[in-house]
C-alpha cells in the first residue's frame, strides 16, 4: 500500500474525460458532468497501469493524521470555499464556458475565512503567497478534530486521544477474506490519509449501523485491495461494475509502481451509485479491539462499545450492533 500521507491531490481519470452539458449526478449545483470516453489516459499508459495495483475507492469524507500540539491527531477535511458573491460569478462562468478553466480569483477578497488552525494541503498550488483553487473552486485543506466541536463529533467518535489511538478496519493479517476492525495507535497512522465511513458520514453506502446505535471507523487509503480487477477497459470495466459481486463498489484506485494514481468511478461511466448492497459491507469481519470498558473516557463511546465485541466475528460487517 502506498502511503498518501497529506496529499489530497485531484487523482485523474483512468481514462481520457470530455465535459458534457448536463447537471453533474454527483455534485450539487454543477452545471456539467464530466465523463469517461473509452480512450485510455495516456498518463495511465506512461504508467504502466496495468501492473499496477487496484484498490477499491471508498465513500465517506477524507481525514488525514499527523502532528498537532506536539502529537499525533487525526485532522478532517476542510476545504475554502468562495463566499455567495464569488461563489455567484463562478458558477455563471461555468455555466456559460462549460467549464472552469480560464476563471480568475481573487484569493485575497473571494474567499470564506477559515480557523487559524486550518492548513491547505499539501500539492495545494501557491501564488504570490496565496494557496489556488482548484477547478470546482476549492482549496483544500485540513482541520484538527476537536472533540468540543459538534460538527467533527463522528470524527471523534473513532479516536481516543487518551488511548491513542484510532478505531480502523483493514484486511486481517491471517486471512484475505476477513477484515477487522481495531484499535490502532496513531503513531502508526502518521501521515497518512484515511477514510472515515460510517452511520453518520455522506449517506452510509455501506448501510453500517442505525440511529440508535452509530458505527463507524476509518480506512486508511490504498488498504482494501481488488483481487481480481478487470483490465483498463471501457467495456469491461462497465460490465464489470454492474455484474461482478466485486464490483459492487463506488469506484477504482489503481497505485502505479512510479507513484502515479489514477481512478474511475461509477459516475464516470454514467452509472448509479449507490447502488443495492456493497461488496464492502458484505465482507465477514472480526473485532479486535482489546481491552477493558473501564479503560476508555465513557461506557458508551464506540471504543468502549466495539471492547465488548472484542473477538467476535461476523458475517457481513453491516452485521456489526451493539446490544447491550
């Protein structure tokens, strides 16, 4: 797995894309889709993509783990956006270009101020002192997650900065078919990008626990492996998508041997995400979160919660519930 650390870069299509006029299926108020022509990115070509490894895209928000006040934290994702009036005149561009490309800012003047504790990412791009937008205008960037903030509160939930450590599921070491969720110290999370999924994170694809009784842990980037992925193909991969049990996920990374990363999801082939059940949260699954309730801050925190699964397996992990 290579390791992403504070790079949230824009990852390109896996194949060459064309702007179409009608509004995006996956960001609100976008006037345009972009979408996959069956032409070969000639980047993944340069890349050697097909010996390269496939790992499934997850559908959550991205988080990231390095330094804060002297030790490891798990920071969440914050993007500047520009303020009404910017925001306005960007998309009215958009709308009459087709696209982004050629819109000036003014980083000073267009742009919502964010907590002093916000940093931009790292292949962030700067000019004359100031971070650039990207083509959606948004500059993105990083915030510490604090405990006291309802916002990040599902944030939160998977780390215990008295423990430390973090709430992750992975493979499982001793069986490829079998992930476990465990308890993780942050120091081996360091500079790394993770994904947190859950209940409460951008619709729960992965349908993980309810109302009542919310789950939810973080994925490190890279770290859930395609087996069998299909060859870089349009026709294959759309076939794959909607017939394979594995395809049933939002989309592909593939991690080249030179360090390139490319992707394709679901909406660039024109299809429906979500879609039913997922191959993610149809995988068995273990608990290993070891340790006593005691040892955690609150008997009903989701540390304190997963300890009392702890050597249980299931056989699907939208199985995992706390009945207690």
């Amino acid at each position: 797995m290579r390791r992403l650390g504070s790079v949230q870069q824009k990852i390109p299509c896996v194949f060459v894309t064309e702007v179409k006029e009608e509004p995006s299926r996956k960001r609100d108020c976008q006037q345009f889709q972009v979408v996959a022509t069956e032409n070969v990115n000639p980047v993944a070509l340069e890349a050697n993509i097909d010996c390269a490894l496939a790992t499934e895209k997850l559908d959550g928000t991205c988080c990231y783990v390095t330094e804060h006040k002297g030790q490891p934290h798990l920071w969440a994702r914050l993007d500047r956006k520009p303020n009404k009036q910017a925001e306005k005149r960007f998309k009215k561009y958009q709308y009459s270009h087709g696209s982004s490309k050629g819109f000036t800012w003014n980083v000073e003047e267009d742009f919502k101020t964010v907590p002093e504790t916000w940093i931009p990412a790292h292949r962030v791009k700067h000019h004359n002192g100031h971070p650039v937008p990207d083509e959606h205008g948004h500059i993105p960037g990083w915030i510490p997650v604090d405990k006291d903030n309802k916002q990040y509160c599902w944030h939160s939930s998977v780390v215990d900065p008295d423990v430390g450590a973090a709430l992750v599921l992975r493979p499982s070491a001793d069986d490829e078919d079998l992930l476990e969720v465990t308890a993780v110290p942050l120091t081996d999370l360091m500079e790394q990008t993770l994904e947190l999924i859950g209940t409460n994170v951008n619709g729960n694809s992965y349908g993980l626990g309810n109302k009542k009784q919310p789950v939810h842990c973080l994925v490190s980037h890279g770290s859930i492996q395609i087996r069998n992925p299909p060859p870089v193909d349009f026709q294959q991969l759309c076939s794959w998508f909607q017939e394979s049990p594995e395809g049933r996920v939002e989309g592909i990374v593939w991690h080249c041997n030179d360090g390139t990363l490319l992707k394709v999801h679901r909406h660039h082939l024109g299809l429906r995400w979500p879609d039913g059940e997922t191959f993610l949260g149809d995988r068995s699954v273990v608990v290993r979160v070891d340790g006593t309730v005691d040892e955690y801050n609150n008997s009903r925190d989701l540390f304190a919660s997963f300890s009392r699964l702890n050597g249980q397996h299931f056989s699907r992990l939208l199985d995992i519930h706390f009945d207690f």
